[in-house]
C-alpha cells in the first residue's frame, strides 16, 4: 500500500489526508500543533464542519489513518501548510512552506513524490522548494519529482468541492504530474487538468484575482450608483441577464484565506500589475465607506452604540480569517462609536460574541457585514423595540425585502 505523509492538519490537509486515507493510501498526518494532534487521536476533528466527522471515523476503521507531530518516511509527501500574507511588505510569507520542506529533507529517498498543496507565488517550487529539497543530495526530476496542486475547495462545502471539483496539477516534468495525477484520481470526480508546475502556481492565483477584481468593478459601480440614486442590487440582477454579463455582488470588503490575499501573491515580483492593486485597494477601502453610511446616520448623537451582525468573512460560516468586519470594528472605535457584536456561527473572535439581544439592546445603529441565512427572517418589530435608535446599514443586501417604516435603511 502507498504511504502518504501530508504536513498540515488544517482546513485543506486535514480533509485531504482523511479522504486519501479513506480511498486506499496508507496516510500519516503531521502538524506541529499538539493540541490538533492529540485531539485526532481521541477520535475528534479539531474543527467542525459537515461530513468531516464521519471521514475521521472511516479512516480509523480502515486503519489507514494516524496523526502524529513527526514526519515519517513515505513514498509520497503532501505539504499542506497555511502561507500566510506579510501585509508589510505586501508579499507571500512562505516560513510554513519552507519549514516543511526541510521537515521532509532527511526524508527524501529515490523514487519519492513531494506535491505541494499551499498557495505559492509562481516558481516557488522551481526557485524554492526544488533548492531546499535538493539537500538531501537527490536531484529533482531524476532521483525524486515535485508537483503542484492547489486546492479549490470553499469554507463550508468543503468535502464536497474536494472531491466534485476540477482540479490542476503541474509538475517540474512530465512523470511528477503523471504520478501526481495517479494519486488524486483515487478520489477526485472532477477532471484533472494536467500542466507545468508554474501555471498551476499561477492558476490557482489567477482564479481567486479574478474574482476580487470583479467585487471591486461591483463595490465601485455601488459607489457610482449612489450618486444617480439607483438600487444596485436591482441593477446588477438585471444587467446579469446579459449573456456575457457576470457582475459579483458589493460588499463591505473582501475577506477569507484566498480572494484577499492571493491577488498580492500574483504580484509581489512585477511592476505590472496596476489594475490587480487599484482593485486590493477598493475592496481593502470598503470598510471605510460602510462606516462613512454609519456617521451619515449617527450624526448628532450622543455616544452612538454600534452593532455589528456578523463577522465571518462570509454567510453560513465561522471562519473569520481575513474579515473586512475586524477593520471596519477598529474604525468605529476610533470614532469613539461603542460596537458591539453578534454572529450566529462564530464562537471566537478578537472581540466579545453578544447574544442577539445583548448586541442590540440600546443600540444606534445595526450594520450588517456577512450575509448569514438567518438574517433574512430578522424581526423588524422586535429591533424597533430594542434598539434606541432604530438605524440599519446593510452593507450585503440580506435583511427581509419587506422594510419596516420606522427604521432608518441606508446600503452601501
């Protein structure tokens, strides 16, 4: 049986690892994390989400699973490691990445395959990891062979899309993709579309690009739209009947591990990249104009309390990586606005979690930031009652059509 050491129990590794290990590969799975580590090995997923449980207990069943916080020797090495932003320098911080790869180095032996997961700037494996691996004084393409396949899967359909999405592999040859292509044809239905190791680098980019640059054409638009009075969400759901019209939705910002982050990774080594930064930098301002809707309705208030509905980067979730709603909060602060906060899902955050009740009791002004489903069945009465003044800014379009006459609503 095909042994796999994947590094990296997180979102992506640790489902990745779960659905080898339940298609036939013999999977150990590494993270530097204890607390992860030996919550898997009681049984339990360190996250919750639908259908990963269940995967957990299959692959013990099948006993081809195990955690451990040591790499192993195997025929395969996963690394699935997070690849944070350095928003000084607006560059990729690839101190994960590289401190698996030397992880796996006294490990490397001929005949082996190392596929890299993490999202990486293009000729990271080429430039990079190809360098670093070679200390183990096999030579790549001949000794051992380094692909790149990069995730496609979203926060809260994640096992699905893992295994019904498309997905593309490239390697530094042809054998490395013909082998890495061989491994996840053991559970992925979606087609795998072969390449070279630096397009799939950049696909994976280019992907999450083009939909920021297409939420800032959007947010933009919303701006414009306000000065002729018209309702943009009415005028996007119309110009997209347009056969080749595909306009995203406004927002209060971008957030997530992906749309975010991911267009600065395209860019960091060039100069040519004026339309990917001019759109990082509308979606990154967004918070700054949902505020600017705030002051418009707080104005002449004394010590305006200010609740925030949601703060998940996105509806239905709990992950709050990235959030544009943690900018937006530190902005109200710094207006002297008391905020408070509810979000259904998210149970931990930088800030207090307030039931509904305690966010909005004696509030000024509700802003919604994430488009949770449970938004849309919001009781009007009940926030006029509750609220001191009763003012909403719903910066995502979500709260029940039929608006209440005495509450001020104001869109992005």
């Amino acid at each position: 049986m095909t042994k796999l050491c994947v590094l990296g129990m997180g979102y992506i590794g640790l489902p990745t690892a779960l659905l080898f290990a339940n298609n036939g590969i013999d999977v150990v799975g590494v993270d530097i994390n204890e607390r992860v580590v030996n919550t898997l090995k009681t049984g339990r997923m360190p996250f919750e989400e639908e259908g990963f449980q269940e995967l957990l207990e299959g692959a013990y069943q099948k006993k081809s699973f195990r955690a451990s916080t040591k790499v192993e020797e195997a025929d395969i090495f996963l690394i699935a490691v997070p690849t944070p932003f350095d928003a000084e320098l607006h560059m990729a911080d690839l101190k994960y990445v590289v401190s698996a790869c030397e992880m796996i180095t006294p490990y490397i032996k001929k005949g082996n395959l190392v596929i890299v997961e993490s999202t990486i700037p293009p000729k990271t494996c080429e430039k990079r990891i190809r360098k670093i691996l070679e200390k183990s004084n096999l030579k790549v393409s001949q000794d051992f062979y380094i692909s790149h396949c990069p995730e496609r899967a979203i926060p809260g359909n994640t096992l699905y899309e893992m295994i019904n999405n498309d997905r593309v592999i490239g390697g530094l040859n042809q054998k490395a993709t013909e082998l890495t292509r061989d491994l996840y044809s053991t559970f992925v239905k979606g087609e795998l579309y072969l390449t070279t190791c630096t397009t799939a680098e950049m696909i994976k980019l280019m992907e999450n690009t083009y939909r920021d640059v297409n939420i800032a054409l959007a947010n933009e638009l919303a701006m414009l739209a306000q000065e002729y009075n018209i309702n943009i969400w009415e005028a996007i759901d119309i110009a997209n009947k347009h056969p080749r019209v595909n306009i995203h939705r406004p927002g209060p910002g971008v957030g997530g591990h992906c749309i975010a982050i991911d267009p600065w990774f395209l860019t960091e080594n060039t100069n040519d990249s004026s339309l990917i930064t001019l759109a990082r930098n509308i979606n990154d301002s967004m918070p700054i104009h949902v505020l600017k809707k705030v002051k418009e309705l707080v104005n002449g208030l004394e010590n305006p309390v200010i609740t925030v509905f949601g703060v998940a980067y996105k509806g239905d979730i709990a992950d709050t990586r990235a959030t544009p709603a943690l900018k937006f909060i530190k902005l109200a602060e710094k207006e002297g606005y008391t905020v408070k906060i509810y979000d259904p899902f998210v149970k931990e955050f930088e800030y207090p979690i307030l039931s509904m009740e305690e966010a909005v009791e004696g509030s000024d002004c509700i802003v919604v930031l994430t488009d949770h489903s449970e938004f849309r069945e919001i009781d009007s009465d009940f926030l006029v009652c509750e609220m001191r003044n009763p003012n909403v800014v719903d910066s995502k379009n979500i709260l029940p059509k039929q608006k209440n006459p005495f509450i001020n609503y104001l869109s992005i």
